[in-house]
C-alpha cells in the first residue's frame, strides 16, 4: 500500500498537481483577498478617516469634517509587513480651496478658540511650530498631537469595538508611536507592528478642538526563519536561505513526496490502493 501510494504522489508531483511549496506559497498569497476588502472602519459610512470631538471619543460618535481630507500620502502603509520591521507611513491634510473654509468651519463651531475668530490669527497660528510637546494643547498649538496608533484586528472584535484613538497602549499590543505637535504640514511616522495577523493602524492628530483618524489594514507575516521548508519571498532569497529558497532538486522532490504521504491517512490509503489496482496501474 505505500508503495502504491508513493507512486501516486510522484506522479501528482511529476504533474504539478500537488505541490506542497506552491500551495503554501498560494495560500499566502491570496490571503490579503480573503479579508475585508473594505475602508478604515466598516462601522463607519465606508470612508477612510473620521472626526471627533476631543473628549469622548467612542466608535458611535464621529462626524464629518468640513472642507478638509485626512489623506496618506505616496504609497501609503504597505498592504503586508514582517513582523518586528519597521516601515514608515506619511500622511497629512489637505483643503478645499485652501486652509480658510477648515478655518471658518472650525471657529463657526467653537473648536479654534486661540484664533479669536480672525481668519489671520489662525493661518498664523496653524503655521506656527510648537514648544515642548508634553505641553502642547488647543490653545497654544494648532496641531496639538500627531501619532500612529495599531491594533490587532481580532483583539479589537474581540471586544467589539474598533481601532479608534480612545484605545488605550496595552504592551506590544496596542501601541502609539511617540507623540509629535506643531504646525499644519505633511508628516512622517516610522512603524513597527509586533503581532502578527491582520492588524490596523491610525494616523491620528488633533487640531483645535477636534481630533481625526485615518486607517489603514495592514497583514503582518512572521519573521522569516531559515530552514523552515518555506522561502519567505519578504524576506528571504538564494543569498540569504539557500536551503528554503534555492534547494537541491532532487532533496526537495523527495521531501515533498514524503509531505504527500504524511498526508494520506491508512484509510485513504486503502482506498487509493483498490482504486488504482482496479484500473490496472501498477507502481
């Protein structure tokens, strides 16, 4: 029966059919397809950034931000990461028709008071850099917080919320980068996410009186480790793990005959043992 069943698993080999590196490779591959294809929070009327007030801010109470976009810039986050690397994210704001429709938004609202409600005051105020940053708020500092946040997805819908800025730093968990403040230009976070799976991360800032989020999903893959059977394309190549990424031929047919075997219970055996019997083809 093994014998029969060695010979059919090189046959499938032979024709591709079962490959047990491609099909892993594939799996891999196609797994950023199999989430959520979809915006920062699926709570969220289907955009990518959101506005809240700077206090109480929960998943229920966002709203619009007027006459201003919370946008990455370049490429964005990357869709995949290894774990323990680090990449960095750039993001900023950008207006309609300049800085003066956000400007009158915010102070008609209440949430600019340190621009005394002169349109002046508050360009010169937002193009104004900050003191120490431990002391930067509202008043003295147009954008008072600038950080990146991330969150394991399954811990957030473990405890069914999502990836918001009231989450707290839990370890290397739920992490926030260190806190920046200053004027109103483009910005740049170096990230390192440390839980593997799907995770996502916030750039999150806070000018006047409101706060706003923008996220992004991010799949952390797990360091590569050299030797594993399995060449991390991330990560790896001949140079670097010749035994995952570059094997003998002949060592790696063998070893995926035996990965096919371990595959095939006594019971499958059997069965695959009649069937060829009866067909007439012999190993």
């Amino acid at each position: 029966y093994q014998r029969r069943v060695r010979g059919l698993c090189s046959l499938f080999l032979s024709f591709e059919l079962f490959d047990m590196a491609s099909f892993a490779k594939l799996l891999i591959g196609i797994s950023p397809l199999l989430l959520f294809v979809s915006a920062y929070h699926d709570h969220f009327e289907n955009t990518q950034f959101h506005c809240w007030l700077l206090d109480g801010a929960n998943k229920y109470n966002n709203f619009a931000c007027q006459h201003v976009e919370f946008v990455w810039l370049g490429s964005g986050p990357p869709s995949n990461a290894i774990q323990g690397s680090p990449f960095t994210v750039q993001y900023g704001l950008r207006f309609d028709d300049g800085k003066n429709k956000f400007f009158s938004w915010l102070m008609d609202n209440g949430w600019l008071d340190a621009a005394e409600g002169s349109l002046t005051k508050a360009n010169e105020f937002c193009d104004s850099e900050c003191g120490d940053v431990g002391q930067a708020n509202e008043m003295n500092c147009c954008v008072h917080l600038i950080n990146v946040q991330s969150c394991p997805q399954y811990e957030v819908t473990m405890h069914g919320d999502v990836c918001g800025p009231w989450i707290e730093p839990l370890d290397s968990i739920f992490v926030r980068t260190p806190p920046m403040a200053g004027k109103i230009e483009d910005w740049s976070t170096e990230v390192v996410l440390d839980v593997t799976g799907e995770n996502v991360i916030i750039a999150h800032i806070q000018v006047g009186g409101i706060q706003m989020a923008l996220g992004q999903r991010v799949m952390v893959h797990p360091k590569a480790n050299c030797g594993d059977g399995f060449c991390d394309e991330m990560s790896e190549s001949c140079e670097s793990c010749v035994v995952d990424c570059c094997p003998d031929p002949e060592e790696t047919d063998q070893e995926d005959t035996n990965d096919c075997l371990s595959l095939v219970p006594n019971l499958s055996i059997l069965i695959i043992s009649i069937i060829s019997y009866k067909l007439g083809y012999q190993f």
